[in-house]
C-alpha cells in the first residue's frame, strides 16, 4: 500500500458477485460476548477405599471438586496411580491413568469432568506392577497414591493433588504432622523451640528424609533454604553433626532450634523480621525433591519486647488467624457493544471500552498470575471478521489498599498493546503480576479497536472474547 501500513486481514471466505458492489451500508453495532475462564477453587481429593485394597487387585472411585475446568485450554488433568516419588512430568512412572477432562467420555482410559470441577471417576490398581520405564513398583514397600496433575505435560502445578493408598497387609497412610513449643510468646532477643513431628515417611524419596527450618514462609520456602534462620535435615541415617536429626522408622522426630530471634539477617544478607513477615517452623522433603507430602508449617509469634524488667512495664502478645482463599476473576459485565462502521471499501475501524476486570490473589502464597484473552471470529449471515482483526490496549492497577504490607508491594502489569490485523486471534496477556508481588487486588481493562475490512458482508457481527485466568 501506499503509504506502508499493512491491509487487515481479509474475512474468508467473501463470495464476490454483484453484493461486492455494494457500499455506505451501515454495519451495524458489533457485539462481543464475554464469558470468563475463571480460576477455580482450591482442587481436593477423596479415593474410596483408600485403605485395605485388595494387592492383586481392586477398583478405587476417585472424586475430585475444585478443579478449573478451563485451565490449559480445557484439556482437564490426568488421574493416575504410582510411587508417591515419581515425578508428575513422567506418564511412564505411574500404573492406572485417566485423562478426565470438560467433554470427556466415560471409557477405561478417561472420564467427563463437570463445569464446576468436580469429577468422579475409578481407577483399577493392583500392588504390584511394572511401569512404563521397565522399573518394578511395589507398593507394598512404597507408598503409592492416586494422583492429578494438568493435563498434556502442563507445567502448571495448581491442579496438583496426592491422596495416599494402603493395600491390604500395609499401615494405613497417615498425614504428616508438626508441632512446636512455644508457638507464642516466643522471646524476641532469643529462644530455644523444639520441634516434634509425627507421620512423615522414612524410606520416600530413598530415605532423604526432609529439612526441618525456621523463617519467613515465602513462595519458594519449600525450594530455597537460603531465608532460614536454622535449618537441620532429619534422616534415618543422620550424621554424627548438630545440623542432623534421627527420623525413627515410625516417621517421628524431636530436633531443637536454639537462639533462634526475631530478628536476623539471613544467607543473602537481608534482614528478616519476624515481627513484619510471619516467621514459621517449617518441613520439606530434602534435597531438592519435588514430593510435596512431606511439606507442613507452623507460625510461630514473638513476644512484641523482651520480658519485663520490673514493675510498670509488660507486653501482650496479639493473635489472629488470617484464612487464605482462590485465585478469582471478577468480571463487569458479559457485553459489549461497538459503535457500528459504515462500508466505504476501505478498511473502517471501530472502538469502545472493555468491561473491567478484577483479579484478587488471596492464596497467601504470592506464586503469580497471567490474565490473557484470545477473540473468536466475529460473524454474520453469511460474513466474518477474523479474530486477529480485534486489537486491545491494556491498562491495570492495584486496589488493594494502601496499609503498609511489610514486604514487597502488590504490583501489576499491563500487556502488550495489539494492534487490529495482529491482534488477539491468539492468545495475548492482558495483565499480569510476576511471583513475589502477586497477592492482593487488581483491575485489569483497556480499550478495544475492532478493524472492519472494506470487503466486509454488511451484518451484524457477534464474537466471543475468551479471558482466561491462571
């Protein structure tokens, strides 16, 4: 062209004839339909029987809720048995499997997940078997368990659950547990706790056992040692060291931490306050390894001065308890609808606000999020836009509040603008928030700019912009 912009893209298939003739007839308003991918609640488990099942065999009903039925573009999760060790990416690692996904049909290999999340399906599992990698399993010397994750090798980890299996002849799967004393009231200038734990697993994870440590539970405190204050690994076969602990073959434990204070300065060199940022007595299976069964947490409370010296002086120590929530998607309205264009043969353009949208965060993990949209085709009797034809410029804010955080602010991001003939046929990020900074309340928007071709059906057109929240 011309003057070196690039044509929109044509909207296939147009039927040229004597109606291609025909200009200045009004196109009338576009409406956008716009249904939300919100993210669901938080995804659990339950397995009958979960315990005594049969080694040579037996049929296990798995019912799950709180799953988000459009995440990964609605390619669901898969429901598999295995070795509470193997690696969630590894499909050869595991014995019975199912692919339970929206529109799933009922068959030995998978099964329909409902629009609320909530599924219900069986796997028939035995003690014994071999996977898909040669290994032998044996379940009756590993503990197996039925386990979700997102679907076709998704790297995303929310619809991640573990839900232990006993067979008959085995213990009963118990749950880790963790105890701490003093759980309040702790001296600030310096305190010795000591740690009890029951039902955590001696041979998982070929008997690496777990880390026991004291800090600040940030979103990697399962991965990253280096914000503790005091860290001591507990294995059945602990080194002569203070830095080690005995974990007995009942899955029990007892290590103190001694000297511990509220305030101190960690490995990187950043002081951490105790006070501020929420201190926690904390487990996690050792060396790296992804097994997440083996991860509990206790908060623990200073004392807000040391004790007393004398008379006219003390201290109270103040306690709440602060419940997380989802990961939600708030939207302003399903419509929207664009002023109408009137056909000159050129291409016309036409814009209008999309409905604003509010992202909160209450997960208390801080972990990130991406807010994206991809649009439909637009159509009439007998037209189409093309979705790339539909362009949009982000804006976002945070609206959480202005009482100082103790940390790192909620921040967000607005996308990248598209532009209409490259626009949002694909997906494209309308707002997002990096980990660390991820938690509170956002509003995401912007302006939408729907390019019409001048080859263009007159009609009136409907798409659907799809936004999807992970």
């Amino acid at each position: 062209m011309a003057n070196g912009t690039r044509p929109l893209p044509a909207n296939r298939p147009i039927r040229w004839g004597a109606t291609a003739a025909v200009a200045a007839i009004a196109l009338a308003g576009v409406g956008l339909a716009v249904p939300t991918a919100q993210a669901a609640g938080t995804p659990a488990v339950t397995v009958t029987p979960n315990v005594d099942v049969d080694p040579a065999g037996g049929t296990v009903t798995v019912k799950g809720t709180g799953f988000d039925p459009n995440i990964n573009n609605k390619f669901g999760v898969y429901v598999v048995f295995g070795p509470a060790d193997a690696a969630v990416t590894d499909a050869a690692a595991f014995g019975a499997q199912k692919w339970v996904r929206p529109g799933g049909t009922p068959s030995p290999s998978g099964d329909n997940m409902n629009a609320d999340g909530s599924f219900t399906t069986t796997l028939d599992i035995k003690a014994a078997y071999t996977d898909g990698n040669g290994k032998a399993v044996d379940c009756l010397v590993t503990q197996c368990q039925v386990i979700t994750m997102a679907a076709h090798g998704s790297p995303n980890r929310t619809q991640d659950t573990r839900t232990p299996v006993g067979f008959k002849g085995t213990t009963a799967p118990v749950t880790p547990k963790l105890a701490v004393t003093p759980a309040t009231g702790a001296k600030p200038d310096g305190q010795t706790f000591t740690v009890t734990g029951t039902g955590f697993d001696p041979v998982r994870d070929g008997g690496n056992g777990i880390y026991v440590a004291f800090g600040p539970k940030n979103a990697d405190w399962n991965t990253n040692p280096a914000p503790y204050q005091a860290t001591k690994w507990v294995r059945t076969n602990p080194a002569p060291s203070p830095s080690q602990a005995k974990l007995n073959a009942d899955g029990s434990f007892s290590v103190t931490f001694d000297a511990i204070k509220a305030k101190y300065k960690n490995a990187d060199g950043v002081e951490i306050n105790c006070a501020t940022v929420g201190c926690y007595v904390v487990t996690f299976a050792a060396h790296g390894s992804p097994e997440r069964n083996q991860d509990t947490f206790v908060p623990v409370a200073f004392a807000t001065t040391p004790n007393p010296p004398g008379p006219g002086t003390g201290y109270q120590v103040i306690t709440t308890d602060v419940q997380g929530g989802p990961l939600t998607l708030g939207v302003g309205g399903n419509n929207v609808t664009l002023p109408g264009v009137t056909l000159t043969g050129k291409d016309a353009f036409t814009s209008g606000a999309l409905n604003p949208l509010t992202v909160a965060d209450a997960r208390g993990t801080n972990a990130g999020w991406n807010l994206t949209g991809q649009a439909s085709d637009l159509t009439a009797a007998g037209g189409r836009i093309v979705g790339d034809n539909l362009g949009w410029t982000p804006v976002a804010k945070s609206v959480t509040g202005s009482l100082p955080t103790g940390g790192a602010a909620p921040q967000v991001a607005a996308g990248a603008k598209a532009e209409p003939g490259s626009g949002l046929g694909q997906a494209r990020t309308l707002c997002s928030s990096a980990a660390g900074a991820s938690a509170g309340a956002f509003e995401c928007g912007g302006e939408l700019k729907l390019g019409v071709p001048g080859v263009t059906v007159p009609g009136t057109y409907t798409g659907t912009l799809t936004l999807t929240l992970i």
